[in-house]
C-alpha cells in the first residue's frame, strides 16, 4: 500500500481505479479517461494533486537562497502572488525536479515541488539552508491538499465556492498568479492548457469541496486524462522528459533558465554555460504520427542520414484523434522522421509544442 492523500477514501467511493504513481496510491479515472479528457477541455474538471509537495520558505534570506537555487531568476517576481516556473538544478546541470515558486511576501515563498522527488527536493534543500547561514525556514505542509480545477469553466465554477469578495479578487487574478482566499491559496496555475485554478487548502476541507464541484458540474478526473492534456499542451513530465541525468537545454526547457543577470551564480550555471557554448547536441519536439500506431516512450526514433533519438513520452490525443510524442532528437533534425513501433518504421511529423492550447488545435493534421 502506498501513500494516501486526504481524498483517498472519496476516489474509491466514486469508482475510481486507482494505480500506484510514484508511491501513491491515486486514481487514474473513474470510468472513462477520454470522456475525462473532454470534459476538461469542453466544460471542467477537477484533480487531486495532493501528493505534490506545498514547502513554505520563509525568513529574511529567503530570496537570495532562490536565487542561488533556482535556474529561473526569482528577482524577476516582485509582485503579491506571482508564480515562476522553475528547475532545480544539481551541480551538472541535471534537472532535480521542475516546481513552481509563489512569491507570498518578501520573507515567504511557497514551492509546489512533484510527488516522486518531494524527500529529495526537501532534503536538498535543508542541505543548502543550513550551509547558507541564514535565518531560514523550510516547512513541509503535509497538513494542507491540493486539487487542480481546469477548464473553461472552471474560475467560474470555483468562484461560487468562495466568499463573495474573495470570488471578485480570485476572478480577478492573472495568469500565473494566486492569492490567499481565506484558509484557501488560490492559484491561476495549471498542468492541462486550460484555464483554471490550482487551490491550496486544509485537508479536512478536501472532500467538501471536491462533492460541492461535482456537484456544480465539474468532472471529477484521474491522472490519466491529466497525463493525455499535458501532453497534448506540450508540458513535461519529471521522469519521462527530463530528470536528473538531462539539463534543460535539451529537455524544451531552456525558457526556464535565466542567464541573465550574469553575475547569478545559480547551482548548475557553470555547466550549463560549458554546454551552451559547445552546442547542445539534442532538442525536445512534438512527433505527429502520421500512420496507424500507438506512441509510447522510449521508442527509437530515426533521422535519416542524421542519427537517432527516443521518444520520451506518448499518447494517443484524444482532441487531435491521433497518436503524439514527444521526442529528444538531434539538433539538426528535420520536419520528418521515422519511429520503430514493434519493429516497423512508422513515419511521423516533427511539429513545435504544444498540440493544443486552450481548447485550440495549433497544428495542421
């Protein structure tokens, strides 16, 4: 038996199948992952996401300590509320995990970091904090869950959930911001490509909330619509598309990393500039296969005349009805290459990520 979050109880009394992910036991759907699927990018639906990891930093170092973390520059969040989107780096340039940093005030920081490398990151980081020598706090929320609500109906949905002013400020949030709406943290963060809300709230809160969306409207959903949506939206997934022996140059991750101002000394920087400057040798793209087959990770793809590379993750697209990866593949790859299904070499499309964003298909099928 894995871990539990504060929902598990509800997952089995509505249905769900649940599957260990990453030492939890989690539902992966509650009876059809495509009808999932849809109803996040038609209307909404809810996630528990309460095996990730709240960790609250707080004190007056707390700042330059991410700055020297974090491969993103968190000078750039000065504002209440505002996210960034982060990796955090080993000394090579591996990617430990990719999270999310909200700036509380200047003294708090909260981290949503991903349930699989949670002991990792924390022990990381307490590692860090007591060689840093300062006044610093890392605080795991354990006591605290987490849902995801996501799609175009979703703010609206969760606003009627709120305290009349605090539904007007939360409604109000821009993208990649939250604010504190009474016991909850509402975040207008999200991992499907729809718009949405990611909310942060007491355990014992979880269950009530969850059945008054349902009751509402909103889908409840299981990791395996949230995996197809990812995908489709061109998101990464720690252990599949990157992780500790890749960096983000190649991992479609070099947007996260902040080489400037030059003189940030970052864990990881030293060997990303060495990279940078010797030319990094692999790329992340989206492959649209083009004949019937199902794509998975760690497919050979094949470059004509170029070389070789793999398939990281894949899907069959329920939006796009056709089978999607993504792939690390050489620098000078092409518009076409060939994946090795079963031992047939499909053909397949290199397009730009995502797939799809906001209910809209961005590529020609």
């Amino acid at each position: 038996m894995g871990r539990r979050t504060p929902l598990h109880d509800l997952h089995v009394a509505l249905g769900a199948r649940m599957v260990d992910f990453g030492g939890w036991d989690m539902p992966v759907h509650y009876g059809s992952q495509i009808e999932e699927h849809h109803q996040v990018r038609r209307a909404a639906g809810v996630f528990d996401v309460s095996h990730m990891c709240v960790v609250d930093l707080r004190g007056a170092g707390v700042r330059p300590f991410l700055s020297r973390l974090l491969a993103n520059d968190v000078g750039r969040i000065s504002l209440p509320g505002k996210a960034l989107y982060s990796c955090l780096l080993n000394e090579a340039g591996g990617v430990l995990d990719d999270l999310i940093a909200y700036r509380m005030t200047e003294s708090w920081f909260r981290l949503v970091v991903n349930a699989g490398t949670r002991d990792k990151d924390l022990a990381w980081m307490r590692d860090r904090a007591a060689a840093w020598g300062s006044d610093l706090a890392i605080t795991e929320r354990s006591e605290l869950a987490m849902l995801a609500v996501q799609g175009p109906r979703a703010r609206e949905i969760v606003a009627g959930l709120l305290e009349p002013a605090d539904a007007v400020e939360a409604l109000a949030l821009e993208p990649f911001f939250g604010r504190e709406c009474g016991a909850w943290f509402v975040a207008r963060t999200g991992y499907t490509g729809e718009d949405g809300f990611e909310i942060v709230l007491p355990a014992a809160e979880a269950e009530p909330a969850w059945r008054a969306l349902n009751a509402a409207g909103v889908a409840s959903c299981g990791l395996g619509a949230r995996d197809t949506l990812r995908l489709e939206a061109g998101m990464n997934l720690y252990g599949n598309d990157m992780d500790e022996s890749r960096n983000p140059l190649e991992s479609g991750l070099a947007w996260t990393v902040a080489f400037e101002p030059a003189d940030r000394d970052f864990v990881g920087r030293a060997a990303l500039e060495a990279i940078r400057a010797g030319g990094v040798p692999q790329k992340l793209v989206g492959l649209l296969l083009e004949e019937r087959g199902v794509l998975r990770s760690h497919q050979k793809v094949v470059v004509a005349g170029i070389g070789e590379g793999e398939t990281t993750s894949g899907t069959f697209s329920p939006t796009l009805e056709r089978s999607i990866a993504f792939a690390r593949v050489p620098r000078a790859t092409g518009d076409r290459v060939q994946v090795d299904i079963r031992g047939r070499l499909l053909s397949a499309r290199v397009l730009k990520l995502p797939f799809v964003r906001r209910g809209r298909v961005l590529v020609d099928l």
